[in-house]
C-alpha cells in the first residue's frame, strides 16, 4: 500500500462524504435562510419553528434520495473489497 493510494482514497472517501451529505445540508441551509427572512420580516422569534421544516425537509431529501445516496454508498464500499487482493501482493 502506497502514500499514493492512501491519499487516493482518502480523497475518495472526502469526496463521497460530501455527494452524500451535500443535498440534506443544502436543504437545511436553505430552509433556515428562507425561515430566517421570514422571522426578521414578522419579528417573530421562535426556535421550533426554525427546527420543524428542517428536520421535515432533510427527512424527505433522504427519502426521495435514499436509494441513489445507498447505492453510491455500496458502488464504494465494493470498489473498496474489490482492492483488497490486489493490496496484499
């Protein structure tokens, strides 16, 4: 095993974290934009009501995205069983 295929993969690995993490925090981030323009607008300063259509819109971004985000998943981790043999040597 090489410096080489070491940063590789962590690269990979950083890379992978990111596509799968990416639409769920992007989703928070723009709901709490939108929430939070909408609390300066009407001065309205409750907590839950920034919490709730986060937590609503990552839970449907994972349910709508779970199979592609699952399957990018299992592509890497099998890629990474598949490398193992050639490690050894």
């Amino acid at each position: 095993m090489t410096q080489t295929f070491v940063i590789h993969l962590a690269r990979d690995a950083l890379f992978l974290v990111l596509i799968l993490a990416g639409p769920a925090m992007g989703t928070a981030l723009l709901i709490g934009l939108i929430i939070s323009v909408l609390q300066a607008t009407t001065q309205i300063q409750d907590q839950m009501l920034n919490m709730v259509p986060k937590i609503i819109g990552v839970f449907l971004v994972i349910l709508l995205l779970g199979s592609w985000l699952l399957n990018s998943a299992i592509t890497f981790t099998t890629g990474l069983y598949t490398q193992i043999p050639n490690l050894i040597r």
